[in-house]
C-alpha cells in the first residue's frame, strides 16, 4: 500500500511553506489576472476570482510566483499550474498565452485546465506539460475518458460526489492517474453549477450551500433549508480505503482560507492518517489517537464533520440522496 | 422554416390522446421526452415503445440526462434503444455524446448539446454584479456560450461529427452567440421557459422529502419553488440570514427533481425567436396545457 499524494492550495510563499511541512506533495496555484491585465477585477485564468470575501485568492506577482516554484522544487514538491475555467474565449488568446508562458517560465510542473477547446489549442501550441482535467470540465464516467486520451491528458479528477465504487472503476479501467476531492468542496454538480460564490456581494457566499424557504405548491412549506446543500465534505474515515484502491491524488481546497495555517492542519491530518494506516493501525484506533493528540480533531472535525454527517462515502442522508 | 418543440417529462401526456391532438392543431412539430439531471426520470421502454406509437405524426427527440459511472451503463442501454426510434437525442454530458458517436455513427443522428454541457455564466442568477467591475472585453468573453469560442469550434471539428444543434436559454448576452453559432454551422434550439442554473447528482428533491434516490419518483413532479433567504457562513459552519437588499436582487428559483432553474429573460424573447431554428416550449413551466397553448399561440404567431 503506498501513500497518496496530498495536493493543497497555496497563494503566497508562507501558505506554501505551511502545506509543505504539513506534507503536501503537490501544491496548486494561480497567477492574479491583474497581473496578466489590468482591466481585470474579479476574473482571472482560472476557476476562482482574485478575491474571495475580500481575501486574495491567487498568488499576487510574478515574481512571488517564482518564490514559491523554487520552494516547493526544493523540497520535492511538484506545482500545478490552473488555468481552469469552465470555458474562455479566444477574444482574450494573448493574455492567456502571457499567463500559461508565465507558468512555463517559471518552471511549473503541469497544467490544471477544465475546457476541452483550452486543452486542444495547447496541444496545438506544443505544450507537453502534463495536463490535469480538472473538476470543472466534470468528467462523470469513463466514456468521456475517451476525449481526454486523444488530448493526451495525464490526470482526471473526479465530480465531488463520486461515490468510492467509481473511483475504483476509473482505477481499473482507465491509465490516468485519478484526484478526488479530499475536503470540503460542492454539494452540487460542480463544473456544471452557475450558483457560483460570487465576489462582488459577500452577502451571497457559496450558493450550493445557501438557505432557502421552500414552497411546495406555492405554500411555504419550510424556511431557512439548506436546500441544495450535498456536499460531502470529509473523507478522513475513508484515507485506507482509498490507500488500497490506488488513489493517486487527494485535493484539499482553500486558496482563499483566510487563515493559512488551519487550512494546512487539514493537509497535516490526511497525512497523518495515511502514516498511522501505514503503521498498521485501525481507524477506530486512529480517531482514539487523533482525538487524544489533535486539538483539530475534537474543536473541528467531529463538530463541523462527524456529527453533521458530512462523511464522503459513508452512508449518510446526503449520500442516500446520491443518484446511483 | 422555425420548428415548434413540445419538452415533456410528464409522460403521461404523451399517452394523452386529447394533449396530442391539441398540441398538432396548434402546429408542434417535435416531441421531447426526458431531462437533463436524472435517469431515473426516464421513461421505461415499454412507455418509450407507447409514446412512438402515439406521436408518429411528430418528430421525436429523447433528452438523456448526465450520466455518473455507476449508471452509465443503463444510460448506454437506454439511448441504445432509443437511437434508431427517435430522430434526435439531446446529451448532456461528453460521455454520453462519445458513446452515441462511436455506437451509432451509422444512424445520423441529429444531436443536440443540452444545457448540461452548454452554459454560460450567465447562468449564474446574480451573473450582473460579478461582472459590474469587469471590462466590456471580459465581460462579452466570459459572458458569451461556452461553445462560442474559437477553441471549443477545434475540438468539435476535430473529435466529434460536429453536427449539433445547441439549446439556449434566452438570455440576452448568450443569444449574442447564436449568430456566431449558426455561422459555424450549428441549429440553435431555444429554451423559451427555465434558464438550468445547477445539477446535482445529491438530490435535493429525494433529500428534501427524506427519500432514497431512486424511490422519489412520486416527488420528482411536485411544483417547488425555492427563494434564497440564508448565506453559508464559513467560520460559523452555517448560515447566516442575507440583507433584503441582496434578497431582492436574487430571482425565485424552481427545482425539478436534482435541476434548479431561475426565469427567463422576458426582454430578450423577441431577439430569441428570430434567432431560433427551433423553439421550444417546457411543459413543467405550466399550470395547465390551456396556459402552455394559450403562451405557445401569443408568442409563435407570425413566427
């Protein structure tokens, strides 16, 4: 059984360097947009703005980018370069060769892009970074594989509510290296879902997770529901299960977690589980030491994850809803 | 000459002498049957078999909804059998649209790209104020369908048959696109009632009512409107209640099994059907068949 390679976000050096003691293998990042073009504002080259809640999102200079790349390299860490829009347009085809020469010049390992059109015109660039689909292109079922092979591709990650029976067929029956969502992420078809956390009005924030009233015939029938709300957030239980069947590539999201260093707590902690399994010890015996030396397990974990049933691939309200 | 389109999920219609009769006096065209977020809204095949042999006096087109791993087999089956019944098929993903390529390459199907594959950012319900700080030149880029770009014409000309019709919504920057579109070839569709803003594979309806997927049929019909009232509050892990002002500003949305769906765009409906090679009509959308007929009559007169 080996190890999966844990991927984290990063904005600056310091996030970098906190990931990177915490145990990440990989680190994924953007360039601001306003570096590329100053008419940008929320928008830049990949699937989050600038800004999220008035946090920067992406890394701010070219320079700091440099920083970072050097860093991580090393350390033996590899840095996934995003450029993973739902979709571009060619109006914006010199900017964007700017960013991706940007990432080349500074040495990035592979390229996270989401549109099968981005992913054509960089082959025909003579691009041979590795590509990594990323889960905004949604890639539900291996048939549309298929695109990806004849484009190359060296990676898949799958939709967040993949269920753990999947992630094992597209071990089976694919060559790609396979990423899943570790923590936290959509309750919705993510790729394919407009409610988007918008940047400009913080009073909106991520619309998978809203509250809504529901009218059932026009009657209200309840209030305040988290309507939309199936995000499976945690997979921590499911770390060696996931070892045995080969994942590649764990996600940990959070470019724009306000505070650094308890975002890479969670890398720390998909770690660490990974380590005590390879010491050959049991999840019940596993949450028993993390609740005893982790002040994260019981002030966050089991609050905002085991007792909301917000488990990945256990069997849960929300993955009861999960269309099989 | 515009075609007129029936979308129906409630297949009881189609078994429905008088519904059928009705819809050919007012001069529909097509039928579609299907959706676009589960396949377990799909009508079995002994009803498909029913529903061929009622409506032979119309086009038919199946709408096969986005297809996870574990089901896309049935799904495979499913279109498999379809495909030499109907004269289109809607997909809604890109595996769906590899398999019925690589399967049935010999039938010619007409396929058309539903909204689980085409979309814009105008999709997104508060997609204006994103795009307040932005620059005309981003705003038309990100703003225009995400199969209008140069790059997305490659790859369909490269690794597809590349005979589609794409479905819009109308809205008023997306129906910019329809020109470009038609001018590379494509028939454009338009969804003249619900803008498709989320799918998700979590259901929201099965969950709602605290029902396993796959026994909620009986739900999957039920008129639900949702109004966005609370925010998700990171650092408190809940939500939070958000001011009138950004209430205001937010749309009423319905939701139809696993798909939530904002309005249309009223201004826009003129542009729209000068722009459509097909229009069509959602009969979720409608109280009754007298509303929808009476809406079809107003609207596609003259057109």
């Amino acid at each position: 059984m080996k190890k999966i390679a844990i991927m984290a976000p990063t904005r600056n050096l310091e996030m970098s360097v906190l990931h990177i003691e915490a145990g990440a293998s990989e680190l994924y990042l953007g360039l601001n947009g306003r570096v590329i073009n100053s008419d940008f504002d929320n928008f830049t080259f990949n699937a989050r703005f600038n800004r999220m809640d008035g946090i920067p999102v992406q890394v701010e200079s070219v320079e700091e980018l440099g920083r970072i790349v050097d860093y991580a390299h090393a350390n033996n860490v590899k840095i996934n370069y995003t450029a993973n829009l739902h979709y571009m347009s060619a109006i914006l085809k010199k900017d964007f060769d700017r960013y991706i020469d940007i990432g080349l010049e500074v040495g990035v390992d592979a390229l996270i892009l989401s549109n099968f059109g981005v992913m054509r015109y960089l082959r025909d660039r003579k691009i041979d970074l590795p590509i990594l689909a990323g889960v905004f292109l949604f890639t539900p079922n291996i048939e549309q594989t298929k695109f990806l092979q004849d484009l190359n591709v060296d990676r898949v990650v799958l939709p967040q509510n993949i269920t753990f029976e999947e992630i094992c067929e597209f071990k089976a029956k694919t060559d790609f290296s396979v990423e899943i969502f570790g923590h936290f992420g959509g309750g919705t078809n993510c790729g394919r879902c407009m409610a988007l956390h918008s940047p400009t009005i913080k009073d909106i924030g991520p619309g998978c997770r809203a509250g809504f009233n529901v009218y059932i015939d026009e009657k209200l029938d309840a209030e305040k529901f988290y309507f939309l709300d199936g995000a499976a957030d945690c997979c921590l239980c499911s770390v060696p299960d996931l070892m045995k069947a080969e994942l590649d590539v764990l996600k940990i999201v959070g470019r724009e977690s306000p505070i650094p260093s308890v975002n890479a707590a969670t890398t720390r902690m998909y770690e660490i589980v990974q380590d005590y399994t390879l010491a050959g010890m049991t999840m019940p015996e596993i949450r028993n030491k993390l609740s005893r030396e982790e002040d994260v397990w019981d002030e966050i974990w089991v609050t905002r994850y085991c007792e909301r049933k917000r488990c990945r691939f256990k069997k849960t309200p929300i993955t009861d809803s999960y269309i099989i | 000459m515009k075609k007129l389109e029936i979308r129906v999920t409630d297949y009881s219609k189609l078994l429905d002498d008088e519904f059928l009769t009705r819809i050919k006096e007012i001069g529909v065209d097509v039928i579609s049957f299907g959706n676009e977020g589960c396949y377990l809204h799909l009508p079995d095949i002994d009803t498909v078999e029913t529903i061929m042999r009622k409506t032979d006096e119309f086009e038919r087109k199946a709408i096969i909804p986005v297809a996870f791993e574990s089901h896309f087999d049935k799904v495979c089956r499913y279109v498999d059998q379809v495909a030499e019944k109907v004269n289109a098929i809607v997909v809604n993903d890109y595996g769906t649209l590899r398999h019925i390529q690589d399967t049935h390459a010999d039938l010619n199907l007409n396929i058309s790209l539903g909204t689980g594959i085409s979309f814009s950012y105008e999709f997104t319900p508060w997609y204006a104020h994103i795009f307040e700080p932005e620059s005309s030149q981003i705003a038309d880029s990100f703003l225009r369908s995400n199969m209008d770009n140069e790059w997305m014409y490659s790859f369909f000309e490269r690794h597809t048959n590349n005979n589609f019709e794409i479905e819009i919504p109308v809205l008023p920057h997306i129906l910019n696109s329809s020109d470009n579109l038609k001018e590379k070839g494509y028939r454009i569709g338009i969804l003249l009632n619900g803008v498709l803003i989320t799918i998700a594979r979590a259901c929201p309806t099965a969950r709602y009512f605290k029902m396993m997927a796959g026994a909620c049929r009986e739900v999957c019909l039920k008129k639900i409107d949702v109004a966005f009232t609370h925010r998700w509050d990171f650092f408190k892990s809940d939500i939070i209640e958000i001011q009138p002002r950004v209430r205001e500003m937010i749309p009423d949305m319905k939701v139809f099994g696993n798909s939530m769906y904002m309005k249309n765009s009223e201004t826009s409906l003129e542009s729209a059907r000068q722009k459509a090679d097909t229009l069509i009509y959602d009969t979720r959308f409608y109280e009754s068949t007298d509303m929808m007929i009476t809406m079809i009559e107003e609207q596609f007169a003259g057109v």
